[in-house]
DNA sequence: GACCTGTTCCCTACGTTGTAGAGAGTTTCG
DNA sequence: CGAAACTCTCTACAACGTAGGGAACAGGTC
C-alpha cells in the first residue's frame, strides 16, 4: 500500500538511495515486456539496475508486491483512447479496445491480473473510475454496472491469455501453426476416429481452414466482442421501450439479472 | 502423442516397469487437486509413487508433457450432465455448468488451459465433440460454432480463474475478504480522494455492499453466463424469424458480427 | 548355461529461483 | 565524536527441472 501510492516519509541518515521504487518498477516492465514475466527475476532486474538482487528488498518487501506496482503502474500509464460517443456500445468497444491494447503492449499482464482483492493503488483506481463512466447513461445500476465491466474486462483478458499462449508456443517449439499442423496430422490419422467424432472433425476442419490455425486471436476477439456487447445491450436496452438507444426500466431479463444485494457488510471494493 | 493416446508398443526387454503413465497422471492429478499446481514438481509426484523423480523421465520426456496428459485426463473423466434438452439455451448453459464444475474438482485446470494448439488427446477431441453437439439445431455455421464455443468455454474459464485467485488469496493470507477490507481500508482513507473518483466510490462501494467482498464469483458466473446466452441469442435467432426474445436486424451491430472465412490453408484444428 | 542388448531406476550434479542473516560502509543527529 | 539509521553486499539454503553416467534386471540368441 505505502508502496503502491509511494507515501514513505525518506529517511534523513544513512547514504543516499542509489535507487528508486519507480527505476526498479520501470525496469521489471522492460524485462518482462521484452522477455516474459517469467524473465523478471530479482537477480535480473537488480542486474539491469547494476546493483544485486537483496539491495532491492530495501525498496520492496517481495517479489509479490513488485508485481503489484508493476500491474499499478502500466495501468496508470495507460492511454485511454475512449471517445466520449453518446452511444455507449461504442464507449464500451473502446474500453475494450484499449485494454485490449494494454495486453499488446504489455502481454505478460494477461498472465498476472489479479480480480479478487486488486492492488489499490492510484492506476487501478483511476482506470476503474475511467471505465465505469462508459456506464453512464445505459440505466443500469451500480452493482449491475460493476458486474458487466468485470464481464467485459473478463472476456478482453481471456483473449488476450489466449493469444499470449498461442505466441509462447510459436516461440517455444519455433513452429508456425501450420508446421505444428503438419507435424501432428500423420499421427492423428492413426488414432482419430473419424466416425466416432463426426462433428469434431468437421467442425475443426472448418474452423481450422477459415482460421489458417486452430485458434486466432483476432477472430476470437471480434467475435466475442460482438457477442459481450450484444448480451449487455438485452440487459441494458429494456423491455418495455426500444428505440435506437437506451431505455427505461433497466431491470430484468432471462436468466435473471444481476440481483439485488441486500446489504451485508462490505468493502468498497475496486475491481482490477 | 503417443502419451496421450497410449500407444507404444512396450518393451520385451529389461526389468519390468514399476509404474505407468496413468499411475504417473493419477499421482500427478491427486496432488494438484490438492495443494494446487505449483505443488506438482517431479520429485513431489516421484515420492508418492515411491521412486526418484528421475525414474518418470522413462515414461514422460518432460513436465510439460506431464501436464499435457493430465488436462487430457481430467477432460476425458469429465461428467457431461448436459440434458438433450431441445432448447439450445438449456444445453449451452449445461455445457457451461459441467465445465465450472470441472474447474471446482480441479481448480489448476483455470491456471494451465491451453487454447492454441491444444493436446489432442482423446479427452480433448470427446470434449469437443461433445460441446460442438450442443449446437445442434442453433443454424450456426461450422466457423461459428466454433468461435461460440470458445467464446463460452473462455467465459467459464475466467470465472475459474477468478474464482481460483480469490481462493489463493484467502490461503495466502489467512485473512477473509472482509478482514482484508479491514485491513487496506484506514490506509485507503489516506491516500483516496473520493472526489476525484466520484463513480469508484459509488460503485465500488454497492458492489463491496452487495457482494460482501471486492469481488464474488458465483455473482459473476450467474451474471456473465446470462449474457453469454443473451448475446449468442442475438446471433443465432435469426433476423426474420423470431418471438419472446430478440429484437429484429441482428446483423451488423457495431463491431460487426462473426466474419465469412474465406478459405486459406489449415488445420483441422481441435479447441481446447 | 553364458552373453548381448534394451530397459528401468538411482545418484550426483548444474544452473536457476526467492529470500534469510550477518556484516560492511555511509550519512546525519545529538 | 560517538551512536544511530540506513543502504548495499556476501554468503547460504532449500527447492526447482533435468542432463549424464552408471547399476540392476530381464528377455533373445548362442
């Protein structure tokens, strides 16, 4: 937390700091935007800092809370590219775009995200006053508004898990999709039942001749982002009314809505 | 491949082995349910098979593989409860609901998943097969159903992943949710400026209220899963035709609907 | 029976990792 | 000038995945 908002009264004896929190965060963003998550070791990043790996407990308590203010600062810094559109599909296409962008810049973020209990600092608090005012004007109510961006937030970071994985295991085997393809196809052949699993082998063909690959990240996300926007537009454009826009009467469709909490004690929680 | 659909002939020669791949998987699977994945070293799994952790490599060329046989395991073991139910509706969310209660058996699974290349096992192909059918009688093309699938599959995936997290930080910290709240909330006073994030507050704060937490994973599945369906609905019931639900033009929302794949080579690709 | 050969399994070892503990060096306060 | 506070380094530990080099075993062929 002090760590997170950088509140720390400095101290007046002892030799001067060579180091600072923000030199070391900038430099664990580099390593891992360049390498992976995986390649931010204290020993790495104190290298890059020209120091060793235990002078940089002096600035922080863990490795885990390093990886908190990395999260906390690449969401501050982030762009918000959002347009202040009236229509709020739009609005909340470009969330999902710039996070979406985030994930590019940043891919290991895809890997470290934190939902539950999230580092408090000053970006993930800005960048979810930022995205709940995408919300404005849809009807919807504050527990309703929380849930549908942790939706949306939820299906921007599978994509880009998804992709993440599917660039790791081009690196890691140095096989185009194609070549892993070509590579396990001679031996599928042997084993796979087309009979037993008719609509597998047909359905995978189809995909995999559209897609040029078994996954692609760029249709997976058009797709859902459609499909994520649809489902909030029958929870945000009511029953009753329905003109181009928003409506009236928010409340309830199929399988239920998002409820009604009924108190309980409580956290002010942030999310993400 | 030839691990993941056993086939090799075994050896005439030499001692006769001690153990088997599904011994290996079954001690490997036993411990990650356990006491999560990072549990799962070679030695961890060698001790409860009474060997050395070199002694796997005779049946397993590496870790990675190791967990490669175990999602393929864990897929083929799975319970399908999905009732052929006529409504695709009903079908999808049971398809859903057998994959978050394969996630609540074993919750290492959210942490490891692969999407893009995926182990094509016969517990990964049954799986597939046997979503795809949920489709059947939606109208959705062969691209789509795919895409539909992942989308879903992805859904219940983040909720598990959510879900996991929110678990780990409660062990790690021996705190509950609330006494976490307790903890971060005089600090938080500090520092946040309520005025300038006016609608974290707001929001923040209903959600923390109604949730008991920053966060509730159940609250999102049942939510998320609602508008999974609604925006698939508006994708697979149809512009003309249509009754209860939908409204009418479906297509070309903004952020455009799935795509028309046009050929190109590839992959009979499997997901997931 | 004896040998060869392919297997299984163990031991040792290397280079990583996060971080605990002790201590050396540096600056400011009383 | 101490003394206290602070930064930074060194060494060390346990745990990780797995490479390399054997020892013990069992069948096939003489």
């Amino acid at each position: 937390m002090e760590l997170l908002w950088r509140t720390r009264e400095q101290p007046r004896r002892g030799p001067r700091p060579r180091l600072t929190v923000d030199r070391i965060v900038a430099a664990a963003i580099g390593i891992a935007d360049g390498e992976g998550i995986a390649a931010v070791s204290m020993r790495r990043v104190a290298e890059r800092l020209g120091v060793t790996a235990m002078s940089l407990y002096t600035y922080v308590p863990s490795k885990a809370e390093l990886i908190d203010v990395m999260l906390d600062g690449v969401y501050a810094g982030m762009t918000r590219a959002a347009p202040a559109s009236d229509h709020w599909r739009a609005r909340l296409a470009a969330v999902a775009d710039d996070n979406r962008a985030l994930y590019a810049r940043h891919p290991w973020l895809a890997a470290v995200a934190a939902v539950s209990r999230p580092p408090l600092g000053p970006g993930v608090i800005a960048k979810y006053e930022y995205e709940l005012r995408a919300f404005d004007g849809t009807g919807l109510d504050d527990v309703q508004r929380d849930a549908a961006l942790t939706f949306l937030l939820g299906f921007v970071e599978t994509c880009a898990r998804a992709a993440g994985a599917a660039r790791a295991s081009r690196q890691q085997t140095e096989m185009t999709d194609q070549e892993w393809w070509e590579a396990v196809t001679p031996y599928l052949e042997r084993v796979f039942d087309p009979e037993r699993y008719p609509t597998a082998a047909r359905v995978g063909a189809a995909a995999g001749a559209a897609q040029g690959a078994a996954y692609d990240p760029d249709r997976a996300y058009t797709f859902g982002l459609a499909r994520v926007l649809d489902g909030l537009a029958v929870l945000i454009e009511a029953p009753t009314t329905r003109a181009p826009t928003a409506g009236s009467e928010p409340r309830a469709n199929p399988a239920g809505p998002a409820a009604d909490g009924p108190s309980g004690p409580g956290p002010t929680g942030a999310r993400r």
